[in-house]
C-alpha cells in the first residue's frame, strides 16, 4: 500500500473510496451507454447521418462478443504496464483519455467518414479496449491500497465501489435512450416517413460521461488519494527492499506462491459462476422475449428493461450487504465461503428459471409468469455481490505488491474465459427448431447450470479450510469490540433505513 495522509473518512470509509466510486461510476456509465446501443447502431438499415451501418445480425453480435472479449483481455496488459512502468494513477488517466476519443471518434457523423465508417467504427472500438485495459485493474487496485492488510472494511469497501459500477450502468440505459431518440429526426424517403435514430448522439454522451470521469479523478485524486498509485508497484517495492537493507531481486516467496496458487483456483470457481450469470444478456433475454408473459393490464413491457433489473437490484441491495459483512464481525464467512453462497444463489436462481419452463408444461403457447425470471435475477444479483466484489478484494489480499495489477488483469481474464463459455452453453438451445424444442432445450440448460452450480459450491466449501491456510492471514478481523462496534456504526449509519 501507499502511503497517504488521512483525509477523514464518511461511514467509516476513507473519503478516496468515495472519489474512486465517483469516477468509476462516470466511466462505467460511458461504457455500458456505449454497449447499450453498440449492436443497435450496426443493424440500423437506414444508413443516414445519424443512422446505423445496416449489418446483418450475425456479424453485429460476432463483433460484439470480440469486442466484449477483448475488454477482458486487455487489463492484463494495462495491470503490467502500471506495476512495471505507469502506475495505477497514471494509467487510469491515460486509459479514460483513450476511451473518451474512442466513444467521441464513434460520435463522428457518417458524413465526415465520407465512405470510411467502418474505419471509424474499428478504430473508436480498437481505442476504448485500449483504455479499458488501462483503466479498469488499476482503478479496483487502488481502492484495495486504500486499506492496510488484514482490515475488515477492504471487503465491504469493494461492495460499495461495485455499487458505483451499476449506479452508472443503471443510468447509462436511461440516458443514451433518451439521447439517440431525443436528438433524432423524421424524414421522407420515397413518400414514406420514418424515424431516424441519431446514434452518434448517444455515442457523444457516453464519451461525455468519461470526461467527468476524468475531470472528477483530477480535481480531487491527490487531495484525497496522496501519492496512492503514483508510482509503480514494482519500483515501490524496490524502495521499501532497500529501506529494509535487501537490494536483491527475491523470486516469490513461499507465501506469495501459496496466496497466487489461491487466485487461480479461486478463479475456476469464478468461470463457473460467471458463465452461468452471463445468459442474462443471452438465453434468458431470449426466454423473456419469447416465453415470457410480458403485460401488465394492456402495456408490454419491452425485454430490454429486465436487463436492468441486475443493476438495479445492485445499487439497492450492495449496501445492505457491505453492512452486513460488517455487522457479522468476527463471525464474517471468509472469502471462499461466500464464493460458494455465490454459486448457491446462483443455482437459486436458476431453480426459478425451471420454474417458468414447468409452469409452461412443454406448451409453447403458453407463456410463464414474469415473476419467475424476477427473481431468478434477484438470486443471481445475490450471487454477484458474494463474489464479484469479493473477488476484487482478494486479489488486492493476496497478490504480491509488485504485480499486483498484472494479477487483476489475470482475475479479468477468467471473465473473458466464461463469457466465451456462456456463449457456448447458451447456444445450445438451438435456433430455428420448433419452440417447444427450444423450450425443452432451455430446461435442459437451466437444470445442467444449476447442478454445476451447486456441485462447484460443495467443492469450494471442503476446500475452504485450505484454501484460507493459503492465504497466510491474509484475512482478518479488527481485536477489540469496542473497535468493530464504532467502525460497524460508522459504515452502516447511512443504510440503516434500508432493510433486505
């Protein structure tokens, strides 16, 4: 950790948490306004100033998974280049730069592109994964390095900055849709009138969300950060190596070996989960679109609007659960205990997704109730804040200074690793079969993913034990009661009204 200079703290957190949760949430905000509309904006027909490119499908959604791939992949590169050479804080400052010209490059009217928009579209893509991976391991490391090693906040610390992450994917849906209708435009064509989307509006503003991000991280980062990721870890360690009169290059110890070996199995656990939680955007958006009884009296409600459920349910719930870890006390489920409540909840939820299928007795005309697919989201929402922001922390415990960044991009990359492997599990149901096919198909899925789920959390509880031992106390509890009462009433003060 680097040192800094106490600037006060609000509900028992560091103020800098709450800058680094301001400038997460403007950046998550660009980004998911900008995947929001992404696929729209390639299968858009009316190629018009304003309108999309008029892509099929099938490569629409293929360039999507590459690019929602590669911003998996990319941190790994940015976490090496801010623990080598950057810096977290530099890093973070570079990257927001390159997403912000990327999001305003995909802004540009097609006319300026005078026949070169696809030029345009790989390259605006090609800048923000390049900041992305920048940016996003070095943010999360920062908050970890808010905190001294065996602190008990460090975990609900990250249930907060997660927070930020939804607040801004929560917003960004509302705004960019408002966006690219509000600034669009009807015109003739061949006597018929239309309406236009103006997509590059909505690219605009989510590079305008990055600037604040930008602008936040400025103003504020050295009065309440101090000199936190200003200089890479690997020449911070150099420097404490020498202060402790040990000037040669150690390989990892036995320890760190022990602590990294618990990242990595940690992270099979996490594929798991993840490969499971990612057919919300894919298997279950198709369930709900077409199995799914969507009215309510004479309004339907789009599909759409139930991808936000999770990042509702996250800004709601996120910090009931940061309270509660702290109220638990010494009593706190360790971190592999509560990636295997993770997987349970996610099996949970997956038992309300088979739910729908058998309410629909095999009939595909007969459409589920969409309670069911409520609460398969709030179960699986459960399961995020279990272990995403769970995990973020451990890496932070675990990791060893001087690659402690690298290793967030590693975490990173079992991400990319589950999103493929929900692709493919996903896919499974079958296209252009018979629905009641597809609906047998779907059960099948739902039922194999549950049964992982819970087999991988009984796993992951027997090896709980070791795993922690690994860890070489890493994890710990404040001593004295007196201690965690008045640190337990600082953080929870703010949520006392919200009751799960």
């Amino acid at each position: 950790m680097s040192g800094v200079k106490s600037q006060g703290t609000i509900f028992g957190h560091p103020k800098g948490l709450f800058l680094l949760f301001t400038t997460e949430l403007w950046e998550r905000f660009s980004y998911y306004a900008m995947r929001a509309i992404l696929v729209l904006y390639l299968v858009d027909k009316v190629q018009d100033e304003g309108g999309g490119l008029g892509w099929n499908a099938v490569d629409a959604l293929s360039l999507y998974g590459y690019f929602t791939g590669l911003v998996y992949l990319t941190p790994l590169i940015g976490g090496w280049l801010a623990d080598t050479v950057l810096g977290q804080r530099k890093a973070i400052y570079i990257g927001g730069a390159f997403m912000a010209i990327g999001q305003f490059i995909l802004a540009a009217p097609h006319t300026w592109s005078q026949g070169l928009e696809l030029t345009t579209l790989y390259v605006g893509l090609a800048a923000i994964i390049i900041g992305n991976g920048l940016f996003k391991p070095n943010i999360s490391t920062m908050v970890g390095d808010l905190y001294e090693e065996g602190d008990h906040r460090r975990d609900g610390a990250f249930t907060i900055f997660y927070m930020g992450i939804n607040l801004g994917a929560a917003l960004s849906g509302f705004i960019v849709a408002w966006a690219y209708t509000h600034f669009g435009y009807t015109v003739s064509i061949e006597g018929e009138t239309g309406f236009i989307n103006n997509y590059q509006a909505g690219f605009f503003f989510a590079g305008i969300g990055m600037i604040i991000s930008l602008i936040i991280q400025f103003l504020f980062a050295q009065k309440l950060l101090g000199n936190i990721g200003t200089i890479p870890a690997a020449k911070l360690e150099q420097q404490r190596a020498k202060e402790n009169g040990n000037t040669s290059k150690e390989p990892l110890t036995k320890v760190e070996r022990d602590r990294i070996k618990v990242i990595m199995i940690m992270g099979l656990f996490t594929i798991v989960f993840w490969a499971g939680f990612e057919q919300a955007g894919g298997l279950m958006n198709l369930f709900t679109n077409e199995f799914t009884d969507r009215f309510v009296g004479s309004f339907e409600i789009p599909t759409t609007y139930f991808q936000s459920l999770n990042a509702i349910f996250i800004v709601v719930f996120a910090p009931v659960i940061a309270s509660i870890w702290v109220r638990l006390g010494k009593n706190e489920p360790n971190s592999p205990i509560k990636f295997a409540l993770a997987l349970i909840f996610l099996g949970i939820g997956f038992l309300f997704m088979i739910g729908a299928v058998m309410q629909m007795g095999g009939d595909a005309t007969v459409k589920s109730s969409m309670w069911w697919l409520v609460g398969a989201y709030f179960f699986h929402t459960m399961g995020e804040l279990c272990l995403s922001p769970i995990g973020l922390s451990m890496v932070t415990k675990l990791a060893p200074l001087r690659i402690v960044s690298l290793m967030m991009g590693v975490w990173m990359s079992f991400i990319f690793v589950a999103n493929i492997l929900a692709g493919i599990v996903g896919s499974f149901i079958g296209h252009g079969g018979p629905k009641e096919e597809q609906l047998e198909n779907a059960m099948s899925i739902f039922a194999g993913i549950g049964i992982t789920a819970a087999i991988s959390a009984i796993i992951l509880y027997l090896m709980a034990d070791k795993l922690v031992d690994w860890m070489h106390g890493a994890e710990g509890h404040p001593v004295g009661e007196a201690e965690h009462l008045a640190e337990e009433m600082a953080v929870t003060a703010e949520h006392e009204a919200i009751k799960p």
